[in-house]
C-alpha cells in the first residue's frame, strides 16, 4: 500500500474510544502527543494520563490494532512522559461528551461546575479518588445522586 | 564516569523503592478499608505509586546498562538490595496508622519533588513533573484525613497521637543525606534532602497543629533503609508475598 498522509493516521486513531470512557476518544483526550513516519515506521507518542493507570496497557493494544486494520503493519508506540499530560488538553468536544454522559468534565477552578445529572451546583466532595485514577466521586445536594468528576491536573 | 552512574543509580533505587515498598503496602488494603471510598483512595495511591515505580525503576535498569527491566528490579533483588527509606515498609498498623506514614512521605514527596522540577538530567524531570502532579492529590487527602481523625473522638485522636508517636522516629531518615546525596547535588540532579527538612517541619507542624496532636521533640532517626545497610524485620516478609511468583517459578512471565 502506498503511505497514508499524517492527517489521515490523525483521523483513524480520532476514532478510538477510550477504553474506560467510551463517549471520547484518545485524540480528544490529549494522550496522542505525535504522529511521524520514520521511514516506514508509523510511530506513534502516547502520553500516560496517570503514571499507574491501567488501562495505558489496553490503549497501545487499542492504537496498534486501528493501525493494523487500516493497512499499516510498521507500527511503533513511543512513551513521551515529558510535558506531562494535563486536562488542559482535552476538547470541548470531548467535555461535552463527558458531562452528556453524566462525567462532570475538569474545571481549571478544581471543582465541577455543576451536577452533571439535574445541572444542580449545590455539590459536595465526596472522595478526591474514584472509579479510575482520573475521577473524584462527588454528590449533588440537589438531586441527592453521586457523580463522578474528570479531575483537573 | 563509572562511579558517576552508580551515584545515579543509588539515587533512582532510592526513588523507585520508596514508592514501589509504599505502594506494596497500601495495596495490602485492598478490599480492607473501613468504608468503599477510603478503599478506592488507598487504591489509587497505591496505583500511582506503583505506576511512579515503573518509570523511577525503568529509569535506572537503563541506567544500569545490563538489559535490565523495573520488573527484574522489584522482583528479582532482596532485602539488602533495597534502598526505600524505613518509613515506607513498617506495617499499615490501623486505618490511621497508615494515613499518619502516608502523610509523613507524601508531606516529603511534595516538597523534593516540587524541586525535582528543575532536575538537570531530563528523565528525572520529566518523572517528577508526572509523579507530583499525583502527589499534590495524595497530600491532600492524607493531611485532610489526620486533620479529621486527629481532630476527631476521643479514640480516633489517641490512635493518631500513638501513630504519630511510633512514625516519627522514622522521618529523619528521609533528611539523611551521604556521599550520593553529595553528588546528586553538585550535578544538579537532585537538591540535598538535609536542606528541606524546614520547609518540611512548617508543612507538617501545619497540619499537625490543626490535626490537635503533640510532635514528639526528639529528633532520633531509625535510620538503614536508604543505604541498604540494616532494613526493619518487616522488609523481607513484605518481599515473600510481593516476589511470591517469581520465588516460585523464576523468569515466568504474564
């Protein structure tokens, strides 16, 4: 096959689902750094979001095969821990996507902006850990229901 | 340059043992907490140390140069090969027992980290700017939490205090410095940890201050961990469960 452009690798990892939060993908996480091809190696810069979390494992398994399926069989994944991955990153696309999904997305200020179930901000911290690595459980006062919070790092 | 690649490999066991014997302990918990979201918290802290670990102990088998892995370092060295300050390996004790020692190394990872930053060897850099990212979460919930059980009842405010009392003897080891210290000093790697302890007692006198309990005025320090030269007891019962499998089976893999 001839070599895909780099946009066109861009838009096929753009598809894939982050394993734990499937409403958004890799790409609008902001873990995808890089895309290059050296020679006919397509390499690939992944950042961890946390340094133990683990579904990293399950995301270079998720990238390589999207690649492979497409054609491309030279595929390397590079780890690129510096600049750390921060929420600042993420796209608005993807904050939608969470709070639709009842996520409430990273707020610079550090706490959510509103329950993401009734839109409620009398809201309450529960525990600054939760389900993944990247959530704090939090309640909302109003609707009297926990949620979950997309921490700001 | 030989004996300049051992210091920084000293430095980086250091590092990486420290998280990889903490982590090992809080995930004894697993499962055990008194309520579902301090089980959750436990295991996340532990999940950052241990993902810490992988980068702190990849880190150094490169440095190392003999092909190899942070796996082969946390599974195939035993007890007088490590170098986790003592602090990190004595047992969980209660629920507030292991908050006090979570709070006592997260205080100290907070503070040498956030000076790790500015590391002039790169790697090391780049592994604190992740590494204290999660910090600054774990530090704020140990300190919260020996705030609310040192300020709590009657019992949970004794049981902070004898915490607090067994520990502290513990945390000088971490200002202790030698001859790597030294050099990771004078190459930019690494500020001295002698230099921190002030910025350390106001953080932790803060805390403990709000928290109502008494900081034992001795200054002796437990001290053996950091060097290799003479570990707790516990070290090597921690080990036996920890390196069970490839005790067990040597060289199997996943």
């Amino acid at each position: 096959m001839t070599q895909p452009s780099i946009e066109q690798v861009w838009e096929w990892l753009g598809a894939i689902p982050d394993p734990e939060i499937p409403v958004i993908t890799l790409v609008d996480l902001g873990i995808i750094r890089d895309v290059a091809f050296h020679g006919e190696t397509c390499v690939v810069s992944v950042t961890p979001t946390y340094s133990g979390c683990p579904a990293t494992s399950m995301i270079n398994v998720d990238i390589e095969t999207c690649l492979r399926d497409h054609g491309l069989n030279k595929i390397e994944l590079k780890q690129q821990l510096s600049p750390a991955w921060t929420t600042d990153w993420m796209s608005d696309k993807a904050r939608a996507a969470l709070e639709e999904y009842g996520i409430a997305p990273p707020q610079a200020k550090g706490t959510p902006a509103r329950c993401p179930r009734c839109g409620g901000d009398h809201i309450e911290k529960l525990s600054q850990f939760g389900s993944t690595p990247c959530k704090a459980q939090w309640r909302c006062k109003d609707c009297l229901e926990p949620f979950e919070y997309f921490k700001c790092i | 340059m030989a004996a300049e690649k051992n210091l920084l490999l000293e430095f980086l066991l250091r590092q990486g043992d420290n998280a990889l014997i903490l982590g090992h302990r809080v995930s004894e918990w697993c499962g055990h907490a008194p309520v579902l979201e301090e089980d959750i918290a436990l295991a996340n802290t532990a999940l950052d140390l241990i993902g810490q670990t992988q980068m702190w102990l990849g880190y150094a088998a490169e440095v190392q140069g003999e092909g190899k892995t942070a796996d082969d370092l946390a599974f195939l060295r035993d007890a007088w090969d490590f170098r986790n300050v003592l602090l990190t390996e004595l047992p969980n004790g209660d629920f507030g027992q292991t908050l006090m020692r979570q709070f006592l190394f997260d205080a100290f990872q907070s503070v040498y980290l956030a000076r790790l930053l500015g590391s002039s060897d790169e790697t090391v850099a780049a592994i604190a700017a992740k590494a204290s990212k999660e910090v600054a979460y774990h530090v704020e919930r140990s300190a919260d939490t020996v705030v609310g059980l040192g300020d709590g009842t009657e019992e949970s405010h004794a049981r902070m205090q004898a915490a607090l009392d067994y520990l502290w003897p513990y945390v000088g080891e971490m200002f202790e410095s030698d001859a790597v210290d030294t050099a990771m000093a004078e190459s930019g790697v690494a500020p001295d940890p002698a230099t921190l302890r002030e910025e350390y007692d106001a953080l932790v006198t803060r805390v403990l201050t709000d928290a109502t309990l008494t900081i034992p005025e001795s200054r002796f320090a437990h001290k053996g961990g950091r060097t290799g030269q003479s570990h707790t007891e516990h070290l090597g019962h921690l080990l036996t469960t920890m390196q069970w499998l490839q005790r067990a089976y040597p060289g199997n893999t996943w």
